[in-house]
C-alpha cells in the first residue's frame, strides 16, 4: 500500500527488538510502528529510536482504537498516530508534516 503511494519501503521487522536494530542500521524517513509487538511494545521502540534526538518520524498504529491507550499515545515521542483501519500515504503525510 505505501509503495503503490510513493513510499520506498526500506526495511521491515517482525518484532521491537528487530525494528530498532534495523532503525539504527537503515536510518529511515519515517517508521511505521504497531502498538502492539511480540516482545517490546511500540512505545518502547519509539522511546529507545528517540534517545539521540536524530530520530526518525515515528508513526503509531494498532488495529486497536485510540481510547485503548490513554495518554500513552500522547506521552511517546511519536509524531502521532494512525489507526490501521484509516492507514494511508496521505495520513501519514498529514501527520508527520
């Protein structure tokens, strides 16, 4: 979906452990995080990605509403986040702008 908009897909992960690893090594744009990963979640990831202050535009998202995760959305040094059911290029764009 991001590709067919534009967005060069660099790298993936299938856990937080991997993402930041791959973060650190890739030095992408932006970072698409789920909330929800097998062994970090991903307000940890976005936490640990932030620590240099050379992070890159983290987005949030979950297949979970906003309201699952009370001020901790607000609280992560995420640019914001995206529920998956309203996921695009143009939300992301929106938010990272």
């Amino acid at each position: 979906m991001l590709e067919a908009d534009g967005y060069e897909v660099v790298g993936e992960a299938v856990d937080g452990t991997s993402a930041v690893a791959a973060a650190r090594e890739l030095h992408p744009d932006v970072v698409l995080l789920d909330i929800r990963l097998p062994d970090l979640d991903g307000f940890q990831v976005a936490e640990r990605l932030a620590v240099n202050g050379e992070s890159p535009a983290i987005v949030l998202t979950s297949s979970r509403d906003r309201s699952d995760f009370g001020d901790d959305i607000d609280a992560c040094p995420a640019h914001g986040f995206i529920p998956k059911s309203e996921l695009s290029a143009e939300a992301i764009a929106l938010l990272i702008r």
